[in-house]
C-alpha cells in the first residue's frame, strides 16, 4: 500500500511507499523539502 498526501507548498498530490511513512523527501514538482506523514491525507473528494 502506498500515502497518499499534498505537498504543503504547491498542493501537488504525492505517493510515497509505506517504509517512507515519517521521512522527508522533496516534492518533485517545487522541489520543496516536504515530510511523508505516517498516513494518508489527501482528500479524494476536492
């Protein structure tokens, strides 16, 4: 399974594998630095 979850700067959606959960990474998009949170949080319905 993967999360699922925005980037905090530009709204991009962004996946990240599970064994990621709590890491950060860069949103490749704005290149921003941007924290995998432990689950998902992107809202399906927006």
């Amino acid at each position: 399974m993967s999360i699922e979850f925005n980037c905090p700067q530009c709204n991009e959606l962004l996946t990240a594998s599970d064994e990621m959960a709590g890491k950060k990474g860069q949103c490749p998009k704005c290149k921003s630095t941007v924290e995998v949170p432990s689950t998902s949080t992107s809202n399906p319905s927006a």
